[in-house]
C-alpha cells in the first residue's frame, strides 16, 4: 500500500525526534488544526491518528480517529 499524503495550506509537518510521530498542522480562521500521526509499533499492526483542534480562546478539542475496514464493493476494483 503507498504512503499516505495529506495536502497541507498554511501549514508544516513536525515530526519527533526519535521518528514515532508525525503532525500535521495548519491554520484556518483563527483555529489551529493538528493531526498526529502514530505508526504501528509491529508489523502489519494499525497506524493511529488523532485530531485536535484549538480554538481562537486556546480551548483544545480532542478525536481519536479509527480505522475501518474496506467495504467490500470497493475491495474488487482494479
């Protein structure tokens, strides 16, 4: 499967010091966006993502985003 892109506007990609993590993170109407990116610690195990939004008063919002499976009429196509 290919790396994931994601297009950024006003933003960067911050990524950690030991490699475990990455964030994505932009700006739009005064609201900050972040989505942080956790690869799988096995092999073929799941990448974890979560988004956080901060408002124009620095209150953070917090989602964990799930993984779901391919629907099955998309499996087939080529």
């Amino acid at each position: 499967m290919a790396k994931p892109n994601l297009i950024l506007r006003n933003g960067k990609t911050k990524k950690a010091s030991n490699g475990e993590t990455t964030e994505y993170i932009f700006l739009h109407d005064e609201r900050v966006f972040t989505v942080e990116r956790i690869p799988p610690t096995t092999n073929g195990g799941a990448h974890f993502f979560f988004l956080e939004v901060s408002d124009e008063s620095h209150k953070k919002s917090t989602w964990k985003m799930e993984q779901l499976p391919i629907p099955k009429y998309f499996r087939n196509l080529s």
